[in-house]
C-alpha cells in the first residue's frame, strides 16, 4: 500500500450508527484484537483491556448505559476498551493514568482500523455512564471504560462528514 492507498483507507472510513443483525465470525473479531495488541504504548506496558460483547442482553444495557444510543445494541459486537491503571501505574506511578488512557485509546483506533480494513463498520461511542458500564460488566476497580466500540455489517452514510483542514489544528514551534 502506497500513502495515496493509504490515504484514501483513511478518508473512506466513517462512524456507521446503522447496522444489520449479522453476527461477527470470530476470525473478524480474532482479527480485530491481533491488531490491536499491535499498538504502540507506554513502556510497552499495553495498559488496556477489552470486554468483547456479543450477548444480546448485554447489548441492550450497554446501549441504555450510552444514554439510549441504538447503535450500541444494533452493532454485531461492541468493544468495550478500558484502560488499566495497574498496568501502567506500576512503573509511572501518578502519570500512569494519563498512559492508560492513551495506550486504551490507541488500541480502539487500531481496532476501529483493522474492522475497516475487514470491510466492516464501526462506531467510536464515548458517550456513556461509565459507572453504569462499570456494573453492566462487572468491571474491577482499577479499570476504566474508555470506548464502545460498535462494529458490525452496517450502512455508511451517503455522504461522509467534512473535516477540518489540517491548517486549523496545526501550529509550527509555538502555539
């Protein structure tokens, strides 16, 4: 893949809130993961963690979790990313929690990349009721719920939503 390929790769993917009833293979969601163990982070501690929901039920409460979003319980699979303080806190100490954020947030990018490249839909959700979320999975203490990945066959919007120019978010030296 040449950086035009991979540019276009880039610019053709899109948050897909719509989604049909097919389930995932589990060679997608293998897929999925491998990928994301890929990521770079802090220290190579990869202080994140997911929970792969596949369960109907689990679904719905997610998705009322996410202040009722449909695409949650829609969604063939939801990844639900967390960041692992231990992980990282154990050698950055206080710092750590900022390293698991980001090394959780990392592994999602790559998660919502490979779903992509597997010609599958996604939804980056970080619009939810972490304590609810926490319950839903029975989520130890120390970890944090950072996404709701929604993946699945769904159907992209009809027109992709503009961005940015890059000269609005970047400046040279100093601010």
């Amino acid at each position: 893949m040449d950086s035009s390929d991979f540019f276009d790769f880039l610019k053709s993917r899109s948050s897909v809130r719509i989604y049909e009833s097919d389930p995932l293979f589990e060679e997608e969601i293998e897929y999925i993961l491998t990928c994301a163990g890929t990521a770079p982070s802090a220290g190579n501690l990869e202080s994140w963690d997911v929970v792969v929901v596949t369960d109907e039920e689990v679904k719905v409460a997610l998705s009322q979790a996410a202040f009722d979003q449909v695409h949650v319980e829609q969604a063939a699979a939801i990844f639900v990313v967390c960041a692992n303080y231990v992980r990282s806190m154990s050698r950055y100490g206080e710092r750590g929690i900022l390293y698991g954020l980001e090394d959780a947030a990392i592994a999602c990018t790559y998660m919502m990349l490979a779903a992509h490249a597997k010609k599958l839909h996604s939804c980056w959700t970080g619009a939810f009721d972490d304590n609810e979320v926490r319950g839903i999975l029975d989520l130890p203490q120390h970890i944090r719920p950072i996404a709701l990945l929604a993946v699945g066959r769904g159907h992209p919007p009809s027109v992709l939503t503009g961005r940015m120019a890059p000269g609005e978010h970047v400046h040279r030296d100093i601010w």
